[in-house]
C-alpha cells in the first residue's frame, strides 16, 4: 500500500513525497528518503500512515510533538484509539483525518445506501476483502451500517428484526452492524476489496456494489485529504465531506 501510494502521490503536481518509513528498507523509493523509524524524517507537513492500529498510535503522538498533521488509512482502531487521536490533534493544534476508505467510489456508495435505507425494510452487507486482511467486518462495512441506521433513525423507521427464527450453525446470519443491519464478512485469496449493500422491500430489491481491483483506487481519496488535513484543527472522521 505504501508503494502504491508514494509512487501515486508523487505524480500529482501539487504533493511531493519526501519521506518512506518502514522497518524494512522498500524496494523502491521513488526519490524519497528511506527511514526505519517515524523518529527520523525530516521536515514534512503531512504524515500518511496506512500501518496499523499500534502504529497510528504512535505516529499521532509524534505528529502532535512536531505539530504535523496526519492522514490515517489504518483499520481496527478502537474507540480508545479514536479518543487518544482527537486529543493528539485538539491539544497540539494539528489536523487528522481518519478514514475507513479513501476509494471514491466507496465514499460514493456509502452515500447513495444512505439516501436509500429510508426507503427499504431490510438491509444486509456483504463485504469480501483479500485473506492477509486482519480485521472483521472492514472498517468500510460498520461505517456503511452507521450511516444506513442512521439515515432509518431520521426517517423514524424502528430498528431491523431479523425474522429467522433458528440459526443452524452459530454466526450463519452475520455480525450485527447496529440496527440490526447484518454484516458478512469474507476472506478469500485475490480479491482486493469489494463490498455488496443488499436492499429488500416486498416486490423490489436494490444492490449497491463498489469494487476495488487495485490499491491505485485509495490515491484520489489520500490526495484529497493531504490537501484539505490542515485547513482545519482536530479530528475529521471520513472524507465524505471532501466528496463534492
């Protein structure tokens, strides 16, 4: 992802990539300095971290000391983590930007489920991901059935009961995404990342589909929130507003 990244963001005109951190040495850098360690880059604006939980952790409190702003691509961040991140940013004046999905046509998709769950009496997500992912359901997935639940609250819709009755296997109906919006998770050797939004109402249903065929789908969404992350001071979740 890193790779992708550096060599996507470095043909834009307007962001330069000067800095590649990571424990091993890339095998290319595209120009950019190599460094094993967060620790010893040099003077930048911007840090973009697609690492990990633990890592984005520690990157937000570097950004914080050195008053950076910071682009967070990571998932499985907890709550704790989220609350540790907007203190980083609101005491050290800096912006973050987190995101679940930086694809375009995810923000996209997110947006069209929403301005239809007010219409459907159920919904169900399916989300497929490559099997080196290490978290389930995907970050994308629990921001979809936030933004669905919410758009049903809005329209006074009650929450979704599940009508089956008995469950053969444990776990067979899914992971509950909040208002009773089931989420599937799947891993499964070359796929990228794709997501299924599954709408019913008697007589009718609706699939909202994205895919990503190529991590090149993250660089538009990255590029926009390195140019709008310290327009503002503290902690933006998503980049949905940045979608116009």
């Amino acid at each position: 992802m890193g790779q992708i990244l550096s060599a996507g963001l470095s043909a834009l005109d307007d962001i330069a990539v000067t800095t590649l951190v990571d424990p091993h040495e890339p095998a290319a850098t595209g120009g950019a300095t190599w460094v094993p360690t967060l620790s010893g880059a040099g003077e930048i604006d911007v840090v973009v971290d697609f690492s990990s939980a633990r890592g984005v952790v520690d990157s937000a409190a570097w950004c914080a000391r050195h008053h950076v702003n910071l682009v967070v691509g990571a998932t499985g961040l907890s709550p704790n983590d989220i609350g540790t991140l907007a203190t980083n940013a609101t005491d050290a004046g800096i912006g973050i930007i987190v995101a679940s999905n930086f694809s375009i046509g995810a923000v996209l998709s997110e947006r069209f489920a929403a301005a239809a769950a007010a219409y459907f009496d159920r919904v169900e997500i399916v989300e497929l991901h490559h099997d080196q992912k290490a978290d389930a359901p995907s970050g994308t997935s629990i921001a979809t059935a936030r933004a669905i639940a919410a758009s049903r609250e809005r329209a006074g819709l009650a929450p979704i009961v599940d009508p089956t009755l008995t469950t053969t296997l444990p776990g067979s109906r899914g992971a509950d995404g909040g208002d009773g919006v089931v989420i599937h998770s799947v891993r499964l050797p070359g796929l990228v990342a794709h997501q299924e939004i599954l709408f019913g109402r008697p007589g009718e249903g609706l699939t909202i589909r994205h895919d990503s065929y190529d991590r090149k789908s993250y660089v538009a969404g990255v590029a926009l929130a390195v140019r709008a992350v310290g327009t503002a001071m503290g902690l933006r979740l998503g980049i949905d507003d940045l979608v116009t």
